[in-house]
C-alpha cells in the first residue's frame, strides 16, 4: 500500500523506501511531518528497505549539503556515485545471502556505499569492492533496483526480516 499518512505507517509490518529524488522524497517527509515519526518507527524496530534513494535516506551520512533525510543507518553514501543518468548500468553479480546464483542489479543514478561502522553488513559489493548493499539490524538498503527485474531474492529476503526469520 501507498504511505502517505501517519495512519498508513500505524498500520504496516515494514516499509520500503523506492528510488526517485531523494531530495524530493526528504522534504516531503518533512512537509508531510512523517519524517519524525518514520525515524522513530524504524529505531523503535520497524523493517524498512530502501532501494536507490531509499538508501540515501536511510543513511546516516549523505555528504556535505545534507538535505532532509532520517538518518538510521550507521553507512555514509555517496549521492550519483556512478554519474549521470546516461551512465546507467547493470551488473551481475553474487550476493550471497540471498542464495545461490547471480542476482541482476539494475543502477540507475545510483548512490555508492563508501563507508559502514557500527553493526552493518555489507552484502553485496561491485567486483572492485565497493559496496552496494548492506544491513544494519532491520534496516536493508541497496544502491540498485531489485524491481526492475524478475528476481523476488532482494524481495523476499526483507519478507523474511519482517517475519523475524533473519535474526
């Protein structure tokens, strides 16, 4: 379902934060005053997912110009690590706790993890090393876009989060 009120969040097991304009994304947060109580859901213990500019949201450190975001998880991003739209790319790579085989990732103006501390996991890194998904106790992000493909792994690994099968 769409979350735009604060009753819509009260009624939710977990929440998943899409790609987009993060900048966008986080002012509406504020004017919507759900920002607060979005953070507070998520550090009393709600699952959430952000995918592209959902990670840069969720991340505790976005860069010098930090614009509203809620700040949850102990990485810092990089915003557009990889350039500019014309400079999308996709790569298959293996993430393995998702399973066996490689998973498809789609990145689209996409953020870069350049730094995890405190309980972060990385779990998913580009063949020279950087790191392009993680969690961090229920907190799941990635820099590419799971939903542009037929692949449900990234999807049911945050189902399994939400239904405390990962621990």
């Amino acid at each position: 379902m769409l979350v735009r009120t604060r009753a819509d969040v009260e009624g939710i097991d977990g929440l998943i934060i899409p790609g987009g304009e993060s900048t966008t994304i986080g002012k509406l947060l504020v004017l919507s005053g759900l920002r607060n109580f979005i953070r507070a859901m998520i550090l009393e213990g709600m699952p959430v997912y952000g995918t592209c500019a959902g990670m840069i949201l969720l991340a505790r450190d976005i860069g010098p110009a930090e614009p509203p975001h809620l700040g949850v998880m102990d990485i810092r991003v990089k915003r557009n690590a990889f350039g500019r739209q014309r400079e999308s790319f996709e790569e298959t790579l293996p993430i393995p706790a998702l399973g066996e085989g490689d998973v498809r990732c789609v990145f689209i103006r996409a953020p870069l993890i350049e730094e995890v501390k405190g309980g972060v996991t990385v779990l998913a890194r580009l063949p020279d090393g950087r790191s392009i998904a993680a969690e961090q106790g229920k907190i799941l992000v990635s820099a590419f876009h799971p939903e542009l493909t037929d692949d449900l792994r990234m999807h049911r690994y945050f189902l399994a989060m939400i239904d405390g099968r990962l621990a």
